[in-house]
C-alpha cells in the first residue's frame, strides 16, 4: 500500500485532513504531525515557510541605499527559511519535521488552498529540499471531512499544478524587482532623509493611488454651473400635484427655461402608465464583493473583512474565501437544499420574514446562481456557507465573535436572497405632454418584497442620487384623460456637482474592472496606502493627501508607465501564460526587469527640486521604547509634551537633546524601584543597615544594590497577601509567618496549596495548547496558578479569546494612535 506524506497550508487544516484520514492521535500536534491510518502522515506549514532574501542579505553593500546601484541587479532570488516574528520557531520546527519525514514515505501530497500561493507554499519547501519523488495533489473549496473524502477520492497528479507554482514564484519575484527599485530610486531622488518613511512604489499600489489622485483632481477642479428645470403644480379632482421636467440634457440657458415656462398652458391632459417592474436578486459574493458590502455597511477594511472570511474558512464556517466567480456550478444544486433549509431556521435570519416567504413562493434555482458557463477557467466558485457543515454552524453560531458572526449573516441572507423570488413593484407614471417636452412624477409601490425580505442592500454612498427630486409616496386616483387644471409653472435653479469620492467599495470594484492585481491582494494596497500616508479618509470617502498628491505629481511627469494600470496588466498576463506553460519563467522576468529599468533611469534623470520636500517628507515614527522613554523623562521634569511630538523619531530626539540637562537632573535621583530594592535587601537580611540621609543619593543606592542585590528579599505585596488570605480561608489553613514576610516564601506557599482551575479555564489551556502544537503543562488540571502561568506565557501567541482564571472572557484593548498627514491643496 502506497504510504502518503500530507502536506497542508495551516494546522487546522491538517486536524480535518487527519480526522478524515482516521486513526490519528490529537495529542501528536506537538510533534508537528499527525500519524494517521494506512501508514499516512499530515504535516502543516504555517502560511510561507520561507521568504525572498532581502537584498542586503544579497549583497551587504545594497544595505545603504545608493542612486549608482539601482536597478539592483538581483541575478538570482533566493529563499531563506522565514524565522521572523512569534511563529518563526513553529515554522523552522515544521520545515525540519518535512525534512525528516519525506524519505519515509512513498509519495508527498499537496494540499494546500488551490491556488498560485498555496502551490508555493506546498512546492518550495520540496524543491529547496531536492525531493525527487512523486507528488500528487487534492483541491477542496471548503475545510471539512467529506469535502476532504471527496478530494482524496480525486487525487492528481502534482505535475498538472507546477507550472502555477513557477507563476507563484515569478510573481514574488517581479513585486521585488519593481517595487524595491521604484521605491528606492524615488526616495533618492526626492531627497528624504534617513528619519523620513520612505517613498513607497509598486506595480498596483502606485496605478491605486492615481486612481484616488484623479477623482480627487476632478473634484477639486470642477467649476459648477446652474442649471434649470421645471416644475408645474396643478389640481387634479381636487388633489394638488406636482410634474417635473428634468431632461437627460440639462437646459444652461435661463432665456430658454423661461421661454418654455411660458409657453405652459394653464390646463393639460394627463396621461397615467402603470408598469409591472421586478429585480433580480443581488449576485453571490466573491471576495471583491464581500469586501466592498462590508465596507459599506459595518466599516470594515478591506483587510479586516479578508482576515475574518479566513478564520470562518479554517473554521470550516464559509468556503473558499478568493475565489472570482460569483456564481456556483450546476452540479451544487442538489447540496444546497439542505444549506437553505438550516439557514432558514436561523433566528437571526427568519427576522426578516423568511419562513412566510418561503410558504408562499418556496425557493428557486436560478441560472444566474448555478451557471457552469461562468465558472469555466475557475476551480473555486462564489463564496456560501459551508453545505457540509452547516448543521453545525448554525447551531454554534453563538460562538462565533460578533465581528464573525456579522460576516457570516451577511454570506447568508446573500445566499437565500439569491434563491428567492423577485422584488415585484408596479411602477404607475403621471404626466402630460407639451411641446415634445414632458411633465412627469413617478411611484413605486412594492408588491412582493420578495428577496429584499431578507436582505437589503444599502447603496454606496457613490453610487446615491443627488438630483433633489423628490418623488411623492402616495398619487391620488387618477386615470389617463383627465384634467390637471390651474397649473402654475416655476422655474428651479440648481447646480451641476463634481464626481463623488471613491469609496472602498467603488474602489475595489474599479481595481476589479481594471484587473490591478490577484482579488486576494486588494486589501494590501489600501492597508499600504494608508500606513505611507498616501491615501485618507472612511470607507466611504478615500481622499489623497498632500505627500500623496504631490508624490504622483512627480511620477505622472518622469515615470507616467508607473501610475498606469498598463504595467499590471501587461504582466499578469505573462504571468497567466506562465501558469499555463505558454511563457517561460525568465522571459516574465525579464520583461519586468526591462521596465523597472526604464522606470529607474526616467527617474535618474528628474532635475534636483523636482518635488516639493516639504509635502512629500514624513518623519518615521519613534520605536516603542524611544516613546516610553520620552514619556517617561517628560512625566519625571514635570513637562507637557508639545502635540504631535510621539510620532516623530527626529522629534523625540531633538527635545531630549533640549532637555538633556533637566533630565540628567531628574534621573540622577533614585527611582521607587531602587528604594524598593533597598528595601527587599534590608527585609531579608537583618544584619545589614541603610542611613536614610543616603536615601537621595542614587550613587549611595547603586553601589549597595550592586553588593548585596542578590541578598534582596522583598516583602509581598498587599494584593499578593490579600489573595494568599483568600486562598487560605477557602482552603481552610493559615498562612506561615515567614511567608507573610517574605514574598518567595509566600510565592512556595501558594504552590503547595493550589485549589482546581474552573472548567472554562481548563478548556482554554487546552485550546492554546493545541493550537500551538505545544505540550500541556505539568500539573495543569489540579492547579489553576499553573494553567495562569502556561496562559500568561502562551495566550497571546494562539491568538486565542478566553480567560486566564476562570473570570472574565474579555481582554483590555490595546490604544492605538494615529497621525494623518495634512490633507492635499483644495480646489
């Protein structure tokens, strides 16, 4: 029997692939695999395993950043194993694990996400090994046991996949070409200095910012002009009305406006038109969409709604999260009846009426939801609640954090309305006709929500109408032939406005339309833009700032291919034919390094002073320890700190230099922890003594503390003490005397006299553990201090929401604080 080495993107993935493998151990996460049925084996990675050489690692010299050696001539892009950050160590275990385990088995088989990142992540740790031996590949677009069954089932041969994996890696490679270069020589010839952030540029991220840069350009030129329409109030049996006459062409002249209100007679016969109008229900979504519909209606970036889609996709909650179509094949009709009849039972979801609404028209399967035409070219189809799981997600919705469960419910009431039957209205338009010229009002009236019974989009800000006509709710009885009497026709002025902000949403929709990058990279660039200060504002009103305005000003004159969508397209189609084996990895290369070249050299040869210093220059942020330390010294000398002083590095530098003198001052002063430190060494050691006239001399307390530190035996504090006597009276025993004085005496004290940790505290502990792959502390189930101390150690790095002690779930949120550039000049 063929023995199989599984190789998945997360862990979580690789616990589902395991389960549905059968006969595994839970407990051998913390080896970093799952030994499984038939002799198989699972590992996991965690997302990329490696990263590109940074280009001083390249070439140390390229670590100054000099005008002569751009473009960087990067002859090979190398990969070195990715130990940055609180997973570093995770990753080098599993790389090692990998290494260990391939000469056991008989063949490897990928199954990461199926797509172009997911084959380098599943490929490169392979091909840096050398493994010469079989690969096979599954495909899933959801996480769970039978999507995984039905996988295996399907198994392919890895050869048919390589080839995107060489599209992965050129795509890598081309970022680092033309971002670093661009960057890099546009620093230098702004002439930033070394505490400025530096210029950032890239392939997508620069045609973005033209982007906002344009549509703020036509608002802050638009010149507004008045224009006029017509109103003309009568009576109709009685009833007073009003009919307007707005035409496509707006009328400038007010002569002609008041020609033609003159020429209104006083009576007219009306003409009344009833219609039967219906809208389809909304598309599914796929990524784009969901992004844009939660940045409209919770606020959410782009970013944040991308990370919460991908914890309900490991989850298992909602299927692949980066899929283009938005629609399903025709074959998932048959899977989805039972997803429709437990989302109906949702509570949340039968607010809206829903179970009515399916008694009277039931559900529909519509061609524009299952339609394999469109999903022709693609292996993921429109992002749903997950059908093999959703009798479970239903009933754990509760679980899920409130951030989560609002995507989620969004996934799904676009899921029913999809299946459901057509908003209907009757559309009845009043008017009458005069001179070729009509006077109109028109009323919707609903009816059968149908679909909108559940989900009602709300419009993008955008996309709202501004025209100022107000259509009234309600028409009298009125039938064609009858006569609107006692008309008085006014003119009305109003002006022609600019174009709107782009929102996120619009935003998103036109990088879709251009095609400026993969779907699941758009979230980066609007992160990026905002972090360099290039790009302001909500969701709903993205604005350009001075030093981004002033940055493309530069770009549109010496390196115009860098802000044109032209770049990017160019190359995704190179990289499409290399994922189709019609392009050879080093002639897409190539191509990207000819055009960086181009870029590099417009750039060179811009004049000195080509931009304006001032707008383009922002000082880098102070460190995290440069900003307590000037907290600190100004909270010491007594001193307010100007504003905006924080988040400036050189700004910080240069009032400490001010300052220096008063600081020097305060700090040569013994601080609380050096007389506390006095004090603990005094506490256990009876035979020695302190004068308190030497208490205000630090050089006195420095030099004891440095002789007898380790002597030093604090005291405990009241809090400690307090919590000891609550412990002891629930235990029923008192607290030793020495223990009461000495705080390593009392600490011993509460080790030997633990009390049980609650249930949810227990379920915590092992829910990081598992999650990290680590093992479970020792002791762990009778002492709740040792599962405080494994939590206070590991918590964080799991990521995980709970409680350390059994009380409460909530965590304090950390502040944050941000700094906007001053906005661009206005118009």
């Amino acid at each position: 029997m063929t023995r199989r080495l599984f190789f998945t993107e997360k862990p979580d993935q690789a616990n589902v692939l395991a389960q549905t493998l059968g006969g595994y151990n839970a407990g051998q996460k913390s080896s970093g695999y799952y030994d499984c049925a038939g002799g198989h084996r699972v590992i996991w990675a965690y997302g990329h395993l490696f990263r590109l050489k940074l280009p001083e690692e390249i070439n140390p010299e390229w670590a100054t950043w000099r005008m002569e050696d751009l473009p960087l001539d990067i002859q090979r892009f190398d990969y070195v194993l990715d130990e940055r950050g609180d997973i570093g160590s995770l990753k080098k275990r599993q790389f090692f694990v990998l290494k260990q385990s391939l000469p056991e088995f008989d063949e490897v088989v990928i199954a990461t996400d199926d797509d172009r990142e997911g084959e380098v992540i599943g490929w490169l740790p392979l091909t840096l090994l050398g493994y010469k031996g079989p690969v096979k590949r599954i495909t899933y677009t959801q996480i769970d046991v039978k999507a995984f069954r039905v996988a295996i089932e399907n198994i392919q041969d890895g050869a048919f996949f390589r080839n995107r994996f060489h599209e992965g890696l050129a795509r890598a490679a081309i970022d680092m070409i033309v971002g670093l270069n661009s960057s890099r020589v546009s620093t230098l010839a702004f002439g930033q200095e070394r505490d400025d952030i530096p210029t950032s540029a890239g392939r997508v991220q620069t045609p973005v910012l033209n982007l906002v840069g344009e549509r703020c350009d036509e608002i802050a030129n638009f010149v507004s002009q008045l224009y006029h329409e017509l109103i003309a109030r009568g009576t109709v049996g009685g009833v007073d009305i009003e009919l307007a006459y707005a035409p496509t062409e707006k009328i400038f002249d007010a002569e002609q406006a008041e020609s033609i209100r003159q020429s209104i007679p006083e009576a007219a016969e009306l003409f009344v038109r009833h219609e039967d109008k219906r809208t389809s229900p909304p598309k599914l979504f796929n990524l784009n969409a969901l992004q844009g519909a939660a940045s409209t209606q919770f606020g959410f970036s782009p970013a944040k709604t991308l990370e919460i889609i991908n914890k309900l996709y490991i989850a298992g909650v909602l299927t692949y999260p980066r899929a283009l179509p938005r629609v399903l094949p025709e074959s998932m009709s048959s899977d989805t009846g039972s997803l429709l009849f437990y989302l109906a039972k949702v509570p949340e979801l039968e607010t809206g009426g829903l179970g009515a609404l399916i008694a009277d028209h039931g559900f529909s399967y519509r061609n524009e939801v299952y339609n394999d035409r469109e999903m022709v070219g693609h292996s993921h189809h429109a992002i749903i609640p997950n059908p093999n799981r959703i009798e479970a997600t239903t009933l754990e919705l509760s679980r899920l954090e409130p951030d989560e469960k609002k995507i989620f419910l969004l996934v799904a009431r676009v899921f029913l309305a999809a299946h459901l039957p057509d908003y209907r209205y009757k559309a009845t338009v009043v008017g009458f006709e005069h001179d070729n010229r009509t006077f109109k009002t028109q009323i919707d009236v609903p009816v059968s929500l149908g679909w909108k019974a559940i989900y009602d989009e709300p419009e993008d800000p955008e996309h709202t109408s501004e025209d100022g006509f107000r259509k009234p709710t309600v028409l009298p009885e009125i039938k064609s032939g009858d006569v609107l009497d006692a008309i008085e026709t006014t003119i009305v002025g109003k002006k022609t406005r600019p174009p709107k902000f782009y929102s996120v949403k619009s935003l998103l929709e036109k990088m879709a339309t251009l095609g400026l990058g993969a779907p699941s990279t758009f979230d980066k660039y609007e992160t990026t833009l905002r972090n360099r200060m290039y790009i302001e504002g909500s969701q709903a009103k993205v604005e350009i700032t001075s030093r981004g305005d002033e940055s493309l000003r530069f770009w549109r004159k010496y390196a115009e291919i860098l802000t044109s969508p032209n770049l990017t397209i160019e190359i995704e189609s190179r990289l499409a034919a290399l994922s189709k084996g019609e392009m050879a990895y080093a002639d897409v290369l190539s191509y990207a390094k000819e055009m960086t070249g181009e870029i590099v050299r417009s750039i060179k040869h811009a004049p000195p002073g080509s931009v304006d210093l001032e707008r383009v220059r922002v000082s880098r942020p102070p460190s995290i320890k440069l900003r307590r330390y000037v907290k600190k010294a100004a909270e010491t000398i007594g001193i307010k700190l100007p504003s905006g002083l924080l988040s400036s590095a050189s700004a910080c530098s240069a009032w400490l230099e001010s300052h220096k003198s008063e600081i020097d001052a305060a700090f040569s002063k013994p601080t609380e922890k050096e007389i506390w430190l006095v004090d603990a060494i005094l506490n256990g050691n009876p035979e020695l003594s302190f004068p308190d006239e030497d208490r205000i001399d630090r050089e006195k307390i420095s030099a004891f503390i440095t002789a007898y530190r380790d002597h030093a035996r604090p005291a405990p504090s009241e809090k400690m003490l307090s919590y000891a006597q609550k412990r002891a009276e629930e235990l029923g025993v008192l607290i030793p005397i020495d223990a009461r004085q000495y705080n390593d005496r009392l600490v011993e004290w509460l080790k030997d006299h633990p009390v049980r940790p609650s249930a949810k505290q227990l379920d915590y502990v092992r829910n990081v553990a598992e999650t990290l792959g680590i093992a479970l502390p020792e002791h762990y189930e009778v002492s709740s201090d040792v599962c405080r101390e494994f939590l206070d150690k590991y918590a964080d790095k799991a990521g995980s929401s709970g409680t350390k002690g059994g009380g409460s779930t909530k965590s304090p949120r950390r502040r944050t604080s941000s700094h906007k550039h001053s906005r661009r000049r206005t118009g």
